[in-house]
C-alpha cells in the first residue's frame, strides 16, 4: 500500500523488464482510487500509467471494464471485476506474484535441466499438427515429420 515505494520499485529493470506484472501493479493501484472514490486521481492514472500497457490485458475487455469504473458506483460493477476479492486479498496476490519472480530470478541456473528424451521431435510434431489444423484445406493424410 506504500505506493510511492512500489514506484520506486517499478523503475528497477526486474520489474520494468515484465510489463505484464507492472500492468497488474497499475491495474491493482487504479482499483484502490476508484474504491476510495479518488475519481480524479483514478482518471489520470489510467492515462499516465494504464493506457501505454492496454495491450497488456489479460481479457479483450479489460480496459474498457476499467474505464468503465470511473462512472461507476463499485469496482464489483464492471463485468471484469464483478469477483474482485477487495484491496487486501488483491494487493496479497500480487505480493506472491513479485515473489515467483523473485525467485525466478535468483534461481540457479546453472545446473543441469531435464528434458524429455526426444523433446524436440515432439514439438515439432505439434507444430505441424497445429499448422493442418489451422490450414484452409486439410490434408488426406497427416504429413510426417522426419527429420
């Protein structure tokens, strides 16, 4: 809740490298305006900080549902919020959220990492099964991949 620490926080390259996470920190800081009734605050926020990242969005309607909230009586009005948890709940999760990266980034690297034998092979199977299912007109037989 301590917002201007989290800026400070956000200007560090480990979180302005995941511009997903920064959107949930944006999006997390806007729904606290708009549930204290800080419409102003919440309107300049959502252009300074969350409009650069609506790409970012988890859903199509996203956005749109957090425009939507300045006009609203409750972030519970907009479609994209009706089960948003509350200010707390919501700030916990994106707590453990930052420490997956964390530990994400800390993690040794450097020790060996298992992969299924034949790995490659299986994805590039995928790839093409994906590619025909996709494709306008659908081979008799499926193609095989081998090599």
């Amino acid at each position: 809740g301590d917002w201007p620490e989290v800026e400070k926080l956000c200007t560090k390259p480990l979180v302005k490298n995941h511009k997903s996470f920064l959107y949930a920190v944006y999006k997390q800081q806007y729904l606290e305006y708009v549930e204290h009734r800080e419409v102003q605050k919440a309107f300049t926020f959502l252009n300074k900080r969350l409009k650069p990242l609506e790409n970012l969005q988890p859903t199509p309607n996203e956005f749109k549902d957090l425009c939507y909230l300045l006009t609203a009586k409750s972030v519970h009005d907009a479609p994209s919020f009706k089960n948003w948890e509350g200010v707390q709940p919501a700030r916990e999760k994106l707590v453990e959220q930052f420490q997956n990266m964390l530990d994400f980034e800390s993690a040794d690297k450097s020790g060996p990492v298992y992969v299924p034998p034949h790995r490659l092979l299986t994805l590039l199977r995928q790839a093409v099964a994906y590619q025909v299912e996709l494709s306008r007109y659908h081979p008799r037989v499926a193609p095989v991949v081998s090599t």
